[in-house]
C-alpha cells in the first residue's frame, strides 16, 4: 500500500468530484451576476487608517488626498502587494466635495483632488491595479457629503465614466428601511446598465440587522459582498467581537458565501498600532477561514517586514482565494479554545485553532483528525502542514490519529490538510 497525493487521483474520482462542484452549484443561492469577485476581492481601503481627514495643510501625508492614493498605487506594484493579489486601490467616505456640481454631478474636492477622479483612475490603471470609490444609499454619506439618495443612475454613470472599478456603497442618512433595500437593489441594476464591470460592495446587512433578519438570499443577488457587523478598529477587542459575531450567525450567513457574493467582515488592520503579532495572526487566519475580502487598511510606506509577511503569505492568500469558494465556520469551542475549518478544493481542509485566553502563556490543544471535516478531511489520511504563525511540514497523519499544538494567548494555529488516496497494488 502506498500513499499519493490528491493530484494524482483517477479520472473517476475527478468526474464525482466535478460533479458534486455543478450540483453546489446549482443549489446555493444565485449570485450577482456581474461575473465579478469569484474569489474575494483583495485590495487596499483607506478607512480605518485614515479616517476622513482633511487637513492637507497640516497633515499632508495623511489626509484623504490623490496623492495618497497615488503613493499607495506605487507601493503596491513596487513592494510585491500586487503580485499576491492585492488589485482594488479604493477609496472611502470623505473623497467628495461639499456639493454636487452644476450638472448634479458627484465631484471630487478641488483642493485635495485637482486631477480629479478620472485621471486618477487612468494611474491606478496605468499600474495594472483597480481603483475602487465609495458612495451613500442615503441622503448623506456617514461623513456628511453629499448621499446618492435621488440620484442612482447618475452616480452610477459618473463613476463608470470615470473608470471606477468597485463602489462601497454605504447605508447612512436613509428615511426608511424601504428606501435603503430599494436603494441597494437599485443600484446594483444602475452599475449594471452602464456596461463597466463594477465590484459592488454593501453595507445593507449591517443597517438592517436592528430593525429585522436580512434576507440574504436577496443580498447576494445584488451584492459582492456585504459587511454584516460594526466597523472594525485597531484593537483585539473589535476583531474578537468580529468573530464572535460571524461564529454566533453563522448558521445564517455561512451557506450565502460563493464565488461572486461575500460576507465582509471588514477591514483587515495588520500593519497598524492596536494587534500584538499574535493577534494580527488570527486576523489573517480567521480571515482566510472566513472567505472574507481582504482589504488592508495600514500605511504601505511604514509597515513592518513581519506584518508585510504576513498580509503577503501566499499560502494563506491561498486558503482565502481558494476556488472552491466556501467559507468557514467555527466547528468547536470549549475551555477557552476554538476550532475552526473550511472546505478547500481538491479536498482539502483549512483548520485554525484559537486559544482565546489572554492570561499565561502558550497552551497546548490536542485534535482529533477524526473530528475535522465532518469525519472525512482526513480519511483514511493526510498531509499536514501547520501554515501560521511559521510554516513547518508537520508530514502525514491517519485518520485514527490526533494532532497536538502549542497555541499563544490570543493567538492562532493554521494548518492546510492535503488529501491523500490509498493505491491499490495489483
Ligand atoms: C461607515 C462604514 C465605514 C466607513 C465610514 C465612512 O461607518 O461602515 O466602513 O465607510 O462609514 O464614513
């Protein structure tokens, strides 16, 4: 008996398997069908770094001007972020002038855009990267500029004829609950209808949630993705409350995730001030569980080569990007430990293990293969490789067997689970 790895798997096996893959994929929800966003998208987003900070005489390196976006246009094709994948350069709130212009067209701010967001776009372009814009369903944006509320189609028009590539619409300043999931609805058909492929990314969830249970059938039809819960921050404290979030909904969000259409826990804030390594760990980890899109929001011209590292690691920018496109889910917690997993191609596992403790030091779990992966990630066997926090080829593991790791206080454990078959000898 010898053991080979998935790759090598006979043409039968590869027929069930593509057609398991057609029948998902004819019973998840549709997705928006813009062809957009088969994987979740990864990029850049000003917000949680810059704020809407508009002090360019003082702080001209940090306001909300193109020349930052520029700076981080050149970063990311310089410093490698565009080879992994990150693509969409995007914009937040507070890019806009106070008012519209004389046509009730959008416009940037004169002062802190003079190009405009044209020719903005033309550089972006010019990198070989995406430039993505925000805008408000509302009568307002959260920041006070003018909302889109009335206006859809020329919004819509205006950002396609300035060659935007995503627009974050978001939900303030809406009268009505009604005006706000018309107006999400409406404007994914408006992007539609200018020809340009446009990412459309939501926050329609996240407004709903206090009034009633979001239809997330629905939302996939017209979204990308969806932020479903609070802004994120630089602190432990708001990732945490992230994931508590995802795990405590997920029966209700997890299954709606799929190629075109993602839940959107947020920025990702590695690089910043307010997470250990440990914790940046997790974020990066559970963000690739969670199929979330990856948008950092730091500073590219003064990050560390270990949180670079870390956003820039490809295999788990694999997990996260993985064609299969499931998200995963929060399998386990107990005595202060989470298990996490998520279905990857070729039969392949994701596994994370949290140690949510933040008195001591490293704590030892112990898994049981047999209980991953609804008993079959690992059967008859696998190859393990533990992915974060350092990479080490842990080798081949049977079902039967079990897997012991050291966790940090806040920290997180990845591991990637390679299938392996049984050949038969004659
Ligand atoms: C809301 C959004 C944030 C950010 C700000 C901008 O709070 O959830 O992500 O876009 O508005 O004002």
């Amino acid at each position: 008996m010898k053991l080979r790895s998935r790759d090598q798997r006979p043409g039968w096996v590869l027929m069930f398997h593509f057609l398991v893959l057609v029948l998902c994929e004819i019973l998840v929800a549709r997705a928006l069908d813009n062809g957009l966003a088969r994987t979740p998208t990864m990029g850049w987003l000003h917000w949680e770094r810059f704020l809407c900070n508009l002090n360019c005489k003082e702080e001209p390196d940090s306001c909300i001007s193109e020349q930052l976006f520029m700076q981080m246009a050149e970063l990311m094709v310089s410093d490698g972020w565009k080879d992994v994948g990150y693509e969409y350069l995007c914009i937040d709130d507070c890019w806009m002038a106070p008012q519209r212009d004389s046509e009730n067209r959008l416009q940037a701010d004169p002062q802190r855009f003079p190009g405009g967001i044209r020719r903005l776009a033309n550089y972006v372009h010019s990198k070989g990267l995406k430039l993505g814009i925000y805008a408000d369903v509302g009568n307002k944006t959260c920041a006070g500029f003018p909302g889109s509320f009335g206006h859809y189609d020329l919004d819509a028009q205006t950002f396609a004829d300035w060659g935007v590539d995503l627009l974050k619409f978001d939900g303030c300043y809406c009268d009505s609950i009604n005006h706000l999931e018309n107006g999400y609805k409406y404007m994914s058909l408006a992007l539609n209808r200018t020809g340009r492929s446009i990412v459309y990314s939501c926050e329609w969830p996240l407004y709903l949630w206090p009034f009633h249970k979001p239809n997330y059938t629905d939302i996939r039809q017209y979204c990308n993705h969806w932020r479903n819960f609070d802004d994120v921050s630089d602190s432990w404290q708001s990732i945490n409350d992230i994931l508590d979030w995802t795990s405590s909904r997920q029966e209700e969000i997890v299954d709606v995730a799929g190629p075109g259409g993602w839940n959107d826990p947020d920025m990702l804030v590695i690089g910043n001030f307010g997470l250990s390594w440990d914790q940046q760990v997790t974020q990066m980890a559970l963000w690739a569980i969670m199929a979330a899109p990856l948008l950092m929001s730091n500073d590219l011209r003064q990050i560390s080569p270990q949180a670079k590292a870390l956003l820039q690691n490809k295999d788990v920018i694999a997990i996260n990007q993985d064609p299969l496109g499931k998200q995963g889910y929060c399998l386990r917690k107990e005595d202060n430990t989470e298990v996490w997993e998520r279905p990857l191609s070729n039969l392949a596992w994701a596994v994370a293990v949290r140690n949510l403790q933040e008195i001591g030091g490293p704590r030892s779990y112990t898994i049981t293969i047999v209980s991953l992966g609804h008993g079959v990630a690992c059967n008859p066997g696998c190859f393990i490789t533990q992915l974060l926090p350092v990479k080490k080829e842990l080798g081949f593991y049977e079902w039967t067997s079990s897997l012991k790791t050291q966790i940090n206080p806040t920290g997180t454990v990845l591991f990637r689970l390679e299938a392996a078959t049984i050949v038969q000898k004659n």
